[in-house]
C-alpha cells in the first residue's frame, strides 16, 4: 500500500478516517460534506469561512497547506477569473495574470498527495495544460441548473451523476452585477460536494482495504 494512509496509526485505519484538504474553498460546502462522512477535513482560502467556521478552515496559502505528507486527499478550487474561457474577450490584456493563474493551477495538479481532484470552468486549463477527465453538471447532482464543471483526477474515478433532474436554468449567467457576483458563481453545488465526499471517500478507503 502506498501512500500516507500506509502510515496510518491503528485507530485511524480501523475508522477509516482520511485526511482531506478542500483547497481554495471559502463556502466550506465540500468540507462539510466530508466531515458529514465523519472525515477530518479542512477548507483553505485567503478568505474566511463564510459559514463562520474557525478551527477547520485555514485562512491562507493553499500551496504552503498542501505540504506535510498529512493528507490523503486534496480537492481544489482555484480561481478562473483569468482562464475561464468565458472571458475569452479580455485574454488579450491579461497574459501574465493568465500566467500566473495556470502556474498556480499546475502547482496544485503536482501536489504531494496522493489523489487529487481539481475543479475549474471550461478553460484554458484543457489547451494549456491537459484536457479534464470528466465535465460535469449540476443537473446530474439534483440541482435543476447548467454550469459545465471540469474535473482534473489523479488516482480518482469519474463522479457517477447520483440524481439527475428535469431542470436546466442557467441561472449563474443570468445573475445581476454586484460586489458578491463572484461568490455566488463560484460556490460549490452541494449535491456535488456530497457526491464527492460519499464516492471518492468510498473509493480511498476501498483501494486501502485491498492492499492493506
Ligand atoms: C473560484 S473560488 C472557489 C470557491 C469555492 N468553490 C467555494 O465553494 O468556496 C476561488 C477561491 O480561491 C481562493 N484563493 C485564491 N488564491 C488562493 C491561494 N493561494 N490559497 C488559497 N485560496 C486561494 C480565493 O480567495 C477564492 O475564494
């Protein structure tokens, strides 16, 4: 068996309690649903957690967080205000935010945990640094709304659509200008956070008990 889980002290191994870092995530909707599951899991963001929680929400690095051989999964959320191919118009004028953004995203990818997700819009991610492994939708997660969500794997399975609903609003395009814009387009859809949290955890803890 490879990996941090190998080194795992009796009690946890038994519980199969991973150790899993939500990068980049200020909601804490993907941390809650791991911690649901019973997992340690932790949020990391410049910002504070929005749902006020202070002991397992970092507020800083996600790149200095990711460090320490502690996590057994990393999920990440970075920023696609300067890849998302949405904005297309303006990517003339932003070449080194662009830059910089897909070093970051590339930093994240190489982290040193064993299986990482990373979450992004369509982007220049796929022409930049490899297509995703899987496209998602909230409609496939029981909320009746489009927004094409990619997903970056390593050593983790393609989500498997859990509730697929009538609905298709493009709701997040159609939301008004305003200072929270951002926020409200870039919070996880909780349907997803539980599909991750149930699938991928069962997945890790799967592969552990057939090596161990
Ligand atoms: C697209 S939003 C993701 C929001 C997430 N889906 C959620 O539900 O909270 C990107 C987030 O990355 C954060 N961020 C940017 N650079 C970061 C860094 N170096 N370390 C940690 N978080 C960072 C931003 O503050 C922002 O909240």
């Amino acid at each position: 068996m490879e990996g941090h889980l190998a080194n795992r002290g009796a009690g946890d191994v038994a519980q199969m309690k991973l150790r899993v870092l939500v990068a980049c995530e200020f909601s804490g909707t993907v941390r809650r649903a791991f911690r649901a599951l019973g997992h340690d899991a932790w949020s990391c963001d410049l910002l504070p957690a929005e749902d006020g929680e202070d002991v397992h929400h970092y507020r800083g690095d996600a790149l200095a967080m990711m460090w320490g051989s502690y996590w057994d999964l990393m999920i990440c959320h970075p920023p696609c205000t300067h890849l998302a191919v949405s904005g297309a118009r303006w990517f003339k004028d932003k070449k080194v935010e662009q830059e910089h953004a897909l070093m970051f995203v590339e930093r994240l990818l190489d982290g040193p945990v064993d299986c990482i997700a990373l979450e992004n819009p369509i982007s220049i991610i796929s022409s930049r640094i490899r297509k995703p492994d899987q496209i998602i939708q909230p409609w496939q997660f029981g909320h009746g709304e489009t927004k094409a969500t990619c997903l970056w794997l390593k050593n983790l399975p393609k989500l498997v659509p859990t509730n697929i609903v009538e609905g298709r609003e493009a709701r997040i395009h159609k939301m008004p200008p305003g200072p929270d814009r951002w926020k409200e387009r870039s919070r996880t859809f909780p349907g997803i956070a539980e599909a991750m949290a149930q699938q991928w955890s069962d997945y890790i803890i799967s592969k552990h008990r057939v090596a161990a």
